[in-house]
C-alpha cells in the first residue's frame, strides 16, 4: 500500500522530487512513512518496489 505524496524541490540546475510511502514494519506489524528524495522520473519505479 501506498500513497503518493510528491513535492516538487529544486535546487540550482538539479529537479527533485521528496516521495513518501507507508509499509509495514516486519517486526511489530505496524505501518511506518518511508521518505526518500530522488529525480521525478524514478517516483513510480520506487513506489512500485515492496
């Protein structure tokens, strides 16, 4: 499951994208947000990844 929250960042010449995401903790079964910065074109690709 995941939601897509996307901001736009940019700085100087680069574009970035901040995407969150929530999984499921493995140990105590609890959801948890997973954020990462990355160019916009990868966004899907790592939302897609389990």
């Amino acid at each position: 499951m995941a939601k897509k929250t996307v901001a736009s960042l940019q700085t100087s010449s680069k574009r970035l994208t901040k995407a969150i995401k929530m999984v499921k903790s493995p140990k105590s079964g609890a959801y948890v947000f997973v954020e990462s910065v990355m160019a916009p074109e990868i966004v899907n690709e790592w939302l897609d990844k389990k």
